[in-house]
C-alpha cells in the first residue's frame, strides 16, 4: 500500500477518497488488485485501463440501465441510465446541439467569451480563477445551447454544485438537504421553462428535446427535467475543472507552459494531456447482468463495477512516465470521456474546443500566471465529478482588449 496507508483507506463511495492522495490508492490497486473489492461500499473497482476500456464495451454483461451512478436508490429516467438500443434513440435528439456545424459556429462565440472573462481581470493583476475565468465559460455555452436566461446562471451554476456535493458516501445531512432542496429548485426551475417551449418552440436544445418523439411517443416531463440537468452538469462542472486544474498543472510545470507560450500549436494535443492529467469525472458505475470473470475475480449477478477514470489514466502499461505532465505524449488513449463505448461523452467535442480557446488565451494572454498563496486549495469531496473549488491566482496586469 502507499506510505502510511491501509486497505481501510480505499472506500471508493466516500468522496474525501478522491481529495486525499487517491492516485497512490490507484496505483497500489493496479499493481495488486486491479480488480478490488471495496467491503464499505460492497462494490468492484476497476483500475486499470485495459480492463475500463473492456467493461465499457460489453454493455451485455456490464449495463447502465441499473444506474450509471454507485449509490443504491432510484433510477433516474435519463440516457446516462440507459443500454442501447433506448440508449442511442435518447441520444440521437441530443446530437443536434454537437453537430460539427453547430460547434464551427460557436468557436468565434466561446473565443470572445473568453477575452470578455479575461478582460474583467487582466487590469487586476489577480483575480479568483474558479468563479471569474474556468466556472463561466461552460456554464454560458451549455446554458445558451439550452436555452437559458443568462441571468439564471449563476443560480443553475449554485443547483449543480449543491447537488453535486452530495455525492460521497459520507455526505453530512446539511450537505443532503441542500441537494435535495436544489433538485427540487431545478426541476420546479425546469418545469416552467418546458411548458413554455410546448407553448413557443425555440432553437435550443430544449425545445428540441420537448417536441421529439421516439416510436411516436414524446418525453415525459420527468425525463425531460432529468435530461436537460445531465447536459447541464455535464456540460458545465466537467470542462471547468479541466481548466482550473490544467491552468494549476501548467503553473507547476512551468517548462510544459513555456513550449505552449512559444507554440500555440500544440495546444490541442496539450489538452489531451490535460483531460488525462485531470480526469473531471471520477468514475462510472455499471452493473453486472450475469455472473462473469474478470482476472480471476468472481463477479455474481447484479454486482456494482466501478470504472476508475483516474486510475486507467495513470496507468503504466499504456501512458509511459504517467505521473509526468507531457503536453506533447501522443499517443494518449485517455479514459477522460469515459472511454470508447455507447456511452462516451456527447459533448467531448464542445468541450475540447472550449479547452483549446481557453488555453490558447491564458497563455497569450496571461503567460505568468501563479498562484496567490501558498494556502492549500479547497476541493470538492465528491465520489462523481470533482475538483478545486476557489483557487485565487495573480499576474502581470495589461489592458483590455481594444474596442
């Protein structure tokens, strides 16, 4: 085991797992137990790479429809909790607001919402970049593909990460509470905002979900709510941890910066780096539907499988030197999306493109960088999607752009 540490310490639903030291928990499992068994949570994790990308691709004997989430409970009416062929109908009316058209249009709009992020601070000299530079960007881009008022925005944004913050095994009943009481808040939020694009359909991605039909049968209400909060969290929380933990990667590799500073070039093959590096979203869960093998371990019907993103992207056999931040490593078959099956992230592409323009920026832009303290960063304890939540940082100041 790492230093100091015992199996106790490996409690894969607990979110202050994923805050204190996991990837050495991950690099013990792969060596020792790449298949595990975690007695707390009464649940498999799967470590390596290998072994994600094979449970991915066997929706037969590893399915999604018993919830793409670990906790036990209800399962929510939404594509993530679905198996192909239901899967693939739900994601199909998705998929109009991620057409390679749709994403040439918003690359001018992301590029000036960018600048107008950093104009608002670059006179500074410091600002907080979490909630004035990573957090707006995805939430302004996923909120006006919905369809959402720009002045609801931060309320959306303080609804996902109310909910979010609840997702550990060890949650407070404080923290539970705010979550239930903000899912309750969205869908009231949601409701009005369906039964308004019944009344007047709009070209958002909204409307296109409340006027499809499937086998000639509509969404219900439910569905629709569930559907339009996964693309908002998935759109919004994932791509802004990506940029406030990439930003902190390239200030602590300042080597890696400075070729980026020099070569705008590489940024796209950096941000594949930087989605392995960060690796947003924690883990998936899949559920057994019959008894199966996996590297000697005997897994029954029924059984919870967790796939560990983070793990699988730190894997030796497949990235060489894992633990070494590489912007130019290539290949890099990382698991950030949640790899290569039915159920790979719908919108990799916006959010490539939306960490491509915004590194592009911070490095002309913004090329010193660093921190403001020394202090420790507060993160999210999360077993989901996790991340820094408030990192203040400081920089040369330079004028706004010029009118």
């Amino acid at each position: 085991m790492p230093n100091h540490a015992t199996r106790e310490e490996i409690r894969l639903l607990d979110g202050h797992f994923y805050v204190d030291r996991p990837l050495e928990h991950f690099e013990w499992m792969r060596e020792n137990a790449p298949i595990y068994w975690d007695e707390s949570g009464e649940i498999w994790g799967i470590s390596l790479h290998e072994d994600i990308m094979a449970v991915s691709k066997a929706p037969l004997i590893f399915c999604s429809n018993q919830s793409s989430r670990p906790e036990r409970g209800g399962i929510i009416p939404s594509m993530i909790n679905m198996d192909d062929p239901n899967h693939k109908q739900r994601r199909s009316l998705v998929n109009s607001g991620f057409t390679p058209r749709r994403l040439k249009e918003s690359e001018a709009k992301i590029r000036r919402i960018t600048n107008s992020l950093i104009d608002n601070v670059c006179e500074r000299g410091e600002c907080e970049f979490v909630r004035e530079i990573a957090a707006p960007l995805p939430l302004i881009m996923i909120g006006d593909m919905l369809g959402m008022p720009e002045e609801d925005f931060e309320t959306l944004l303080r609804w996902s990460e109310d909910m979010l913050a609840a997702t550990s095994a060890t949650a407070s009943p404080e923290l539970q509470e705010r979550a239930q009481q903000a899912g309750i808040e969205y869908a009231t939020y949601a409701l009005s905002a369906i039964q308004e694009r019944r009344r007047k359909p709009t070209d958002d991605l909204l409307s296109t979900l409340v006027h499809a039909e499937i086998d000639g049968q509509s969404l219900n209400e439910e569905a629709l709510i569930h559907e339009s909060l996964l693309i908002l969290v998935g759109g919004d929380e994932t791509t802004r941890h990506v940029i406030t933990e990439g930003a902190l990667a390239l200030i602590e590799n300042p080597a890696e910066r400075q070729k980026l500073i020099e070569e705008p070039l590489r940024i796209s093959t950096a941000v594949e780096e930087l989605l392995r590096w960060v690796s947003p979203i924690k883990n998936m869960n899949r559920t057994t539907t019959r008894d199966t093998e996996l590297r000697g371990q005997k897994l029954r019907e029924g059984d919870r499988v967790l796939l560990l993103y983070p793990s699988g992207n730190r894997d030796e056999k497949v990235f060489p030197s894992p633990n070494s931040l590489d912007i130019e490593r290539s290949p890099n078959p990382h698991v950030a999306f949640g790899g290569y099956g039915t159920h790979h992230c719908l919108g990799a592409s916006l959010a490539r493109l939306e960490l491509r323009i915004m590194f592009e920026e911070l490095c002309r832009r913004l090329p010193d960088l660093e921190l403001a303290s020394g202090a420790p960063l507060p993160r999210r304890e999360s077993n989901f999607i996790a991340g820094i939540e408030r990192m203040p940082v400081r920089f040369t100041p330079s004028p706004r752009r010029a009118n």
